[in-house]
C-alpha cells in the first residue's frame, strides 16, 4: 500500500543537523559473515561490559530525545584481533534510527568494532555483527578456530533473483538451482554448480585473489566476472543477483508538445497473467525515457497505468492513465512484445490535458458525535491498492486533495499502531463529483 504524509521527524531533522545519524550505514545495506568480519573489522574481541556512559551531546548530557553517543568501557576476557589492552573502549550510538547497540552493564558481548579515521575511536553497531555472547556461538567457534589454523579460507554464497536477498544475505528466496560457477587464480580453475536452494561453496581455499563468474540462464546479467581477494583462514560470501536485460526506451510529450517528466510504466498485457511483471523508468527534462530489467513477455506502455493520477507537490502525475501510442482505452493499446535481453526504443507519445487539482473536504466523528483525529484515506477506485493518506484535525476537520474526473472513495481510521485497537469508518463513494463536506464516522472495529 502506498501512503504519502505530510509529517516531519524533528528527532531525524536534529540528528542530521549535529551529524549523529549517518542514513547509509542505518539501512544495513549487508551485514558480513563472521569469518569475512572477522578481517575487516578493527578490533574483535569478548569483553564485560564495566561501564557505559550517559547520554551525552558535545560533551554535555541530555535526556531523550536528544541525538548522542556513548562510550562503553568493556573489561576484556578474550582477544581476537585488535584489542591487546585489558580494558576498551567503544563507542555506540543513542538509541534511536542510529544503529547502535544497547549495552547492557555485567553482560558479556562480543564485539567487532570498527576505527575511526579521524578521531580515531572504536565504533560498533548493530549493522554489524556485534551481540551478546551466549548469542554468539557460530562466531566464536570460528574465531576460537583460527588459533589453531585448521579454518581454510572459501568463496561461498547463492544466486536469486530477489535484489532483497542482497541486503539480508541468508538464503536465496527466489533461488537459481544448478547454475555453473567458476572460479580462477592465476595458476588454477574450479567448478561447482548451485544447489537446489541456490547456493554453492568452493571450500579448502588458501589466501589470495579469484575471479568469480556464473553462466547464468536466459541471458540475464550478473554472472559477470568479478575479483574477490581473501585472506588466510577467511571467506568471502558473493551473492550473485540474476537481472534481466530487456530494456525499452522513447519520449513522453505533453498534449501542446512539450517534453515533461514523469514515471512511464510497462505492465503484462494480460491482466492477472504471468508474462513478465511492472516495471517502470523516469523520464529525463527532455522527455526521454529507458525502462531496465525487463523480463520476457507481452506489455502494455503507459503513463498512469500502475499507480493513480496525482496533483501536487512532488507528486505531479495529473494526467488520465494513457497508454502507448496516446490513448485512454486499454483494449486500443499497441502491445509490446520483449524477449530476453532484447533492447527496443522509439517509442514515443503524446499525454492529453492536464487534470486539474480536486480539493475533498469533511470531517471524523466518533458514533457519540465528538470530533476525532484520524487517518484519511482516498483511494482511487481504479487503483484500489494506493493511498494517499490525510489527517483529521482535533476539532475532526480534514482537507485531502485528488484531481478532477477520476473516481474516489474515502473513509477514516485510527489505532492502527502496534498495540492499538483499530477502528474505521464505512467508504464514502465520491464519484467524479462530491467533493463535501463528507462526514466520516469511526463506527466498525478493525481496518477497512
């Protein structure tokens, strides 16, 4: 379900002002196997937590909801890599959209932690694979392993079609079985193939630098050599993401000929079918656009066919769902037939008028009359899974805004937080036409 607000976070706002929250280490893009962590970190090691310190922001403390970092002094009781001192330090974030670690005093964790370049500090958080030890077990049978050097070094990993798997870096959840893997150095070539979850393992290797490569089927992409450099007793995990390659490009135009930019969207010709699923480009000032990682099938092109007409800020899409080569009727449109890694272009058409902004009124009640603040949802009737989300002011008053000649139905909720209980109100059909005020009453339990 799509939803759009119109809220800020002042929290978020703050924390990037005094440069606390860094937005691309909080989305974990991949957290690292131990025995490849294990390598890059700057410090490894078990130790007690002895102390931590309060919140603080440049030096001084503050109480939530203030961005901070803290410092944790732990009490060494076994080393791996990097922390030769009977005590260390290490610092983690405040608690809050930072990715730290909530350290908790007398408990034992294992750590790896990471140095600053700067300052030059120990940091450690929870996009890496730093937990309590008795959570740690797999960890630390590697670590405790490498003293005694019987831990050779591998290259494993799977192959999916999921972009997904990247991030978590598990198990394939679109897995490829028996794909062929090659791997290379200078003096020697192995093979193996997928399994039938997708994964595969060259064990038994020793310390240097490989070419990785996969013959993937249908002529899809990311199979590509790639080096992957290892060290004694360590690994790397190469999750390979099977792409496709169709692609197909054009220009949008507007109704008097001017280019504009907007989302262009291709969608399987027949409805509910399997031929290939949505995909959508951006076009460019100029109107040009490219559709990418298209797979084999049967299209439809268009502009508003996947998603609602939109007015406003950030969200100008304010024209009626047309299809390639310019038309409104869905049985009138050319469809587009793709096959694997095929490259189409010159596709372009022109959209019809823009649609003007529609401004929906009214206002939440509770059953007993109150005014109540809510959520309200329009939902375009041919678009049935998108929202735009409003709310309700504390006097139940709401504004919410459409575009003209397009088929709306609205209705309120609230409790829809962890641990509320929902309610919401029967949908108002607005048509074409009502736009208020509309009366909204939280009278049925549950989500609509």
């Amino acid at each position: 379900m799509r939803r759009r607000t119109r809220c800020r976070t002042s929290l978020m706002v703050l924390a990037l002002f005094i440069g606390r929250v860094d937005l691309e280490a909080c989305s974990c893009a991949r957290i690292l196997p131990a025995c490849e962590e294990a390598w890059k970190a700057d410090a490894v090691f078990v130790g007690t937590v002895a102390h931590r310190d309060p919140m603080t922001i440049f030096g001084f403390p503050l109480a939530w909801p203030f961005p901070t970092e803290r410092r944790v002094r732990f009490v060494v009781k076994e080393r791996f890599r990097g922390a030769t001192d009977k005590t260390i330090e290490v610092t983690t974030g405040m608690g809050c959209c930072d990715c730290s670690v909530d350290f908790q005093r007398g408990r034992d964790y294992l750590v790896y932690a990471y140095r600053n370049s700067v300052n030059r500090v120990l940091y450690t958080g929870s996009c890496t694979r730093t937990r309590q030890a008795e959570n740690a077990a797999s960890d630390l049978a590697y670590l405790r392993s490498l003293a005694s050097g019987v831990a050779p070094a591998r290259v494993y990993g799977f192959i999916t079609g999921s972009v997904w798997d990247i991030r978590f870096g598990e198990k394939a959840t679109e897995p490829f079985a028996g794909v062929p893997l090659r791997l290379r150095s200078d003096t020697r070539e192995w093979q193996t193939s997928t399994d039938a979850m997708g994964a595969y393992d060259f064990p038994a290797l020793l310390a240097g630098t490989f070419s990785l490569s996969a013959d993937l089927p249908r002529n899809l992409g990311g199979g590509e050599p790639r080096t992957v450099s290892l060290h004694e007793h360590g690994c790397s995990q190469q999750i390979l993401l099977a792409v496709e390659q169709g692609q197909l490009s054009g220009r949008i135009l507007e109704d008097g000929g001017q280019q504009t930019r907007t989302f262009v969207s291709l969608v399987p010709a027949v409805r509910g079918g399997t031929s290939g699923n949505a995909v959508s480009g951006f076009s460019a000032e100029d109107g040009a656009f490219t559709i990418t990682h298209v797979a084999p099938g049967d299209y439809l092109l268009g502009v508003n066919i996947s998603e609602p007409p939109r007015e406003g800020h950030g969200l100008s899409a304010p024209w009626q769902p047309t299809y390639y080569p310019g038309v409104q009727n869905r049985a009138l449109a050319t469809q587009i037939h793709i096959n694997s890694a095929q490259r189409l272009q010159g596709f372009e058409f022109r959209l019809p008028g823009r649609l003007k902004q529609r401004t929906i009124t009214g206002v939440v009640k509770w059953p007993n009359g109150k005014p109540a603040t809510a959520y309200v949802e329009l939902k375009d009737n041919d678009f049935p899974g998108n929202v735009d989300l409003g709310n309700s002011h504390s006097d139940g008053t709401f504004t919410v805004t459409g575009v003209i000649d397009r088929p709306y139905n609205i209705s309120a909720v609230v409790g829809i937080s962890s641990g509320q209980t929902p309610m919401h109100s029967p949908k108002v059909d607005l048509g074409l036409s009502l736009n208020g005020p509309i009366q909204l009453v939280l009278s049925i339990p549950g989500r609509n």
